[in-house]
C-alpha cells in the first residue's frame, strides 16, 4: 500500500490503518465469524448451559463467535450426549452444514443441485473449495414481508435484496462481505423515533442504520447496509480483525456494555484467547455531531469522527464461573486538536492515560459475568461504572453524577424436564445521565444512537423469554418487555435518559432517581412463529402488542402489529423498545 493511499485518510485512521496492515505475516488456519443474530446464537449458547460447564472454545461474553470454534464447541457437546431430542439433533446438523469447510459432515451435500453447480451444499448457493489454498462461499440475501399496525392505515413492509460472501485465503487470511439495499415501511412507535425533536430525544436516524433516504412520499425508507472485514491469525492465539461491522458483549438479551443496536463502523480488533483467558482490544472509528448529522436530508459534508476503544479480559473460574473486566473510552481529535496515540495501547488503564495526558474523555469501567451454576440453568449480569463519589453514594443524596448500570438475568434450558424449552428473565436498570457527557462527541453513541442499551439511560426494565422448538423446523418466541423509562419534553432540560444531550443541561444536582421526569411506562409482548423451509430459508409470523403510558401525548399511544415475512440468509429484524 502506497503512502499516497493513506493520505485520504485522517491521522488518526491512517494509524489504525498502518497497525492493520503492517501486521505479523507469520499465520496460522483462519476462520470467519458468524454474524451477529439472536436466533443463531441462542442454538449455539443453550448446549453450553446445557451442559453445567464453560466451554473451553468459545468465551460467549464476546460475539461474535468463529466458524471453527462453533464446529469445535459442537463436536465436544455431542460427544458429551447432550443432543437428545429429535430438535437437538437437527440443530447438531444444521450447524455442521452451517460451518462445513470446518465441521465435513456427510449432511451438507444437497440430494438434487441447481443446475448440477448450484447448491451442491445445502448451505451455499456457491461455493469454491477445489483449491486448498482457496476457499469461498456466496449466497443471495432476500428479506420481503408485509404487515399492518393499528397506528396506521399505510401497509408496513420490508424489501431488502443483497449478497453476502466469505471465504479463506491460503487457511491464513478471511474475508467476509455482506451488502443489501433496504426498503422498509416500520410501525408507527419506531417511525415517530426518526422525526427530528431532539427535546424527546427524537433524532433524525433510522434504528440500527446508518444514512437513510426518505421512499414512497417519506412513508417509507430506503437505506444501503454494508457490512465487512478481513481476519487473520498472527499466532496460534491472537486473531486480528479489520474492517466494518458491529458487537455484542455479554449472555443477556440486552447489553449494558456493547450491543448491536448502533449502526456498523469501522474498526480494528486483537483478540488474544490461551489457557482459561480471552483478551480483547477494540478501536471504533464511528460519527456522533448532534448538529450536522443529517440523516435523510440532502445535506452534503463530511460527519465528525469519534473513537471508541474497549479493552476486555475474561478469564474462566474453575469449570462453571466466568468473569469478565472491561473499560471504554470515547474520545475525539476535535476535542483536544490531536488523536490520542496512547489509547492504541492495547494493555493499559485508559482512566491513567486520561488523567496523565490532563483529558476529559468519557471513560467507563465495569464487570460482566456467567455462572452455569447447574446443568440447565445460567445466572450473569453486568455492571458499569461511568462515574461515582463514594461519599455521595454514602450520603444516598441521589447526586447526578453516580452513574452507574446494573444487569443481572438467568435463563433456564430444557426448563421442568421439556426437551427444547428454554426460559429467560433478565432485569436491566440504568442510572441518570449514564453514558452522557458534557461534549457533543463524548457520549456513549454513534450516529445518534447507544451503543449499549436502545433507551439510553435512565430506565428500569423487566424482560421473560420463553423458547420452545416442539418441531425440528419450527421454533417458537414469546418475549415480554415491562419498562419505566423518565423522558424529557423540554430541549434544554435534560431528565437523564437522552444520552445525546449534554448532561450540563440537568435539571437538578441532587435527588435524582431511576425514571424521574416524565414517566413512560411501557409494556410489549411479541410473539414470533419461525418455520425453517430449508437451510437459512424461514418463514416468519410475528403479533406484537405494545402499550405506551405517558402524561406527554407524543409517548403516549398503543399499538397492535402483525406481519408475514419470508427471510433468506439473513437475521430478523428487531425493535425491541
């Protein structure tokens, strides 16, 4: 790469650039990751629980996982029996055709290919593995469905077409494209989110998307979703990742932490995992100026940049405790007029880099942790510390700035002797003002949205999971939210709930609780029936039921909405808030 290239770059991203690719060139086989989806990850996550025990080859607190690790994961838990039922073992199968340049089995060969070169196996609409220096797969992405909402009289709809590829090169380099052009008509309560007032924390951005372009009359929406990296081993137990995409880190159905709710961003990630230990070093590039992200307006110009750098280390207790540590910094070159070269030191306290070089970044510290305390049942949680004074949580005066998070959820495999049903209740509370700083840049978000838990701050939640697979295709959800969440409804006070806002707008110093301001109180239920036609071909019916109390009429609406959707090689879509 010539100097000339790196020129295009900004200084900062010119560094994680030079890290990415001035790297060791001596490597080792190498692996895609699965992408991030709940569904998949639950069939992967419910056999470890299973089983009493912490995996040795996947540490499920950071997704996501490897294709090799989830084939080794699923080799050593049928050796342990602990595919059963008629459904487990078809999960068992639907894995290995999944991931089988690593797993081999006998199952992934297709009885009647396409045309005798398409869907030879019955995962890949193509693939290339002739070459053992080369290997590549490509499949269609097809979302289409049609729904109704009770909020309005338009016909909801989702229309989204793509490709998504991956594939090794030489067993030492992996590489992985996901691309697919989206029009998409959502419910009212999500619609209402991407009008423009910033006073109810309402910004002009698409849930879990980037740009966006108003379509049919701005009845609906039309945006591009691009996702992709390239990954290579430099040793036998560091993975480097570069590239575009997005993570989750925790077991529960929120996190508190680092969650997929953002939008994708650029990003450089070391992943050192040996003996009982998985370290991990994250550097995002993402885009967070209140005032000139302009999402769905012809606005032209380039958005400022934000940096977010994680450090994680989890180490496995024994055989059934996991703990993890983790800090974060947000920090920007705007800010302090020049990009902070220490925070790309992957092994050091960033609160010490941030006190030494006299900054005001917004860092955080906390814990993450699993227990399979016995076989079937998992407790975890999190906590996260932005910012406290011992004296003040002493006095118990409800100073603004004790900013903390707290997450603890336990879910039950298999629950009363039922082959495949599975249970989950999780409970997430969130201090005021967490994750806010008093900078535009600074907050815990990119492009306008958290990069943890969808309702920022401010929030108390309860949420039941209950998963049932009575059929080997047919796999069945319920999931129930109840939340009290304190808005505002004024644009230069601030309750604590909109992270966006700078929190020297608050409207008190002491005497803050969970929820204060203006109450919302919201109760959803949804109910979704998934039928696998063939492999990663679902048909979806989903009824969702939400209710929404508030003393502020624009938070104050019920909505029924039902929707049929057909989805191919690609996630369910959810806006679960």
């Amino acid at each position: 790469m010539e100097p000339a290239y790196f020129a295009r770059f900004q200084p900062g991203m010119r560094r994680i650039l030079f890290l990415a690719c001035f790297c060791p060139s001596v490597l080792v086989a190498q692996s895609t990751f699965v992408p991030l989806n709940e569904a998949y990850y639950h069939t992967v996550d419910r056999y470890e629980v299973k089983s009493g025990q912490l995996s040795p080859h996947i540490f499920t607190g950071m997704k996501p996982y490897k294709r090799s690790d989830i084939v080794a994961f699923t080799d050593s838990a049928n050796r342990a029996g602990l595919f059963t039922s008629p459904s487990d073992r078809f999960n068992l199968e639907y894995l290995q055709n999944d991931n089988w340049e690593w797993a081999r089995p006998e199952t992934s060969d297709s009885r009647k290919p396409i045309l005798k070169h398409f869907y030879k196996k019955k995962s890949d609409f193509l693939f290339v593995d002739e070459d053992p220096d080369f290997d590549l797969h490509v499949n269609p992405v097809l979302y289409v469905g049609a729904g109704s909402d009770s909020q309005s009289d338009d016909l909801l709809f989702v229309n989204t077409r793509g490709a998504e590829l991956r594939g090794m090169l030489d067993r030492k380099l992996g590489f992985y494209m996901f691309v697919a052009e989206n029009q998409v008509r959502l419910p009212a309560y999500i619609s209402r989110t991407v009008t423009r007032n910033p006073a109810l924390g309402y910004y002009p951005v698409l849930p879990h998307e980037g740009y966006w372009k108003p379509f049919k009359g701005n009845q609906g929406y039309d945006f591009f979703h691009t996702r992709g990296y390239i990954s290579f081993e430099a040793t036998r137990h560091l993975n480097l990742q570069f590239g575009h995409d997005r993570f989750f880190i925790g077991n529960g159905q929120r996190s508190l932490i680092l969650s997929d709710n953002a939008p994708p961003a650029l990003f450089l990630k070391g992943n050192a995992k040996v003996w009982k230990l998985n370290y991990m070093f994250l550097i995002n590039r993402m885009y967070g100026d209140v005032n000139r992200v302009a999402a769905g307006s012809s606005k032209r110009g380039r958005y400022p940049d934000k940096y977010v750098a994680f450090h994680q280390l989890s180490v496995n207790l024994g055989k059934k405790l996991n703990v993890s540590l983790f800090e974060s910094v947000v920090f920007n070159s705007t800010d302090s007029s020049t990009f902070e070269l220490s925070y790309l030191n992957p092994v050091i306290f960033y609160r010490a880099i941030e006190h030494q070089a006299g900054s005001l970044d917004n860092v955080m510290l906390g814990a993450d942790f699993k227990w399979n305390a016995f076989k079937g049942v998992s407790v975890y949680g999190q906590f996260v510390l932005d910012e406290f004074l011992f004296k003040h949580i002493k006095e118990r005066n409800g100073w603004w700035a004790n900013k903390w998070a707290l997450q603890l959820g336990v879910k039950y495999i298999d629950a009363f002797g039922v082959s495949n049903l599975d249970l989950q209740g999780e409970m997430n509370i969130v201090r005021p003002y967490t994750y806010s700083h008093y900078t535009q840049y600074g907050s815990y978000s990119h492009y306008l949205q958290p990069l943890a838990h969808p309702l920022g701050a401010n929030f108390r939640e309860a949420i039941g999971v209950v998963r049932y697979q009575p059929l080997p295709r047919l796999s069945l959800t319920g999931k129930m939210f109840v939340i009290q969440v304190g808005r505002d409804n004024v644009q230069n006070v601030s309750w604590g709930s909109d992270i966006i806002k700078n929190y020297t707008l608050r409207e008190r110093d002491f005497n803050n609780t969970i929820a204060q301001g203006n109450r919302n109180n919201i109760m959803m239920m949804n109910v979704t029936a998934s039928w696998q036609l063939k492999h990663n071909v679902f048909i979806d019916a989903t009824a969702t039921i939400r209710n929404s109390e508030s003393a502020v009429d624009a938070y104050n609406y019920n909505s029924t909405i039902t929707s049929l959707a057909l989805r191919w090689n690609i996630a369910q879509r959810l806006y679960e808030f």
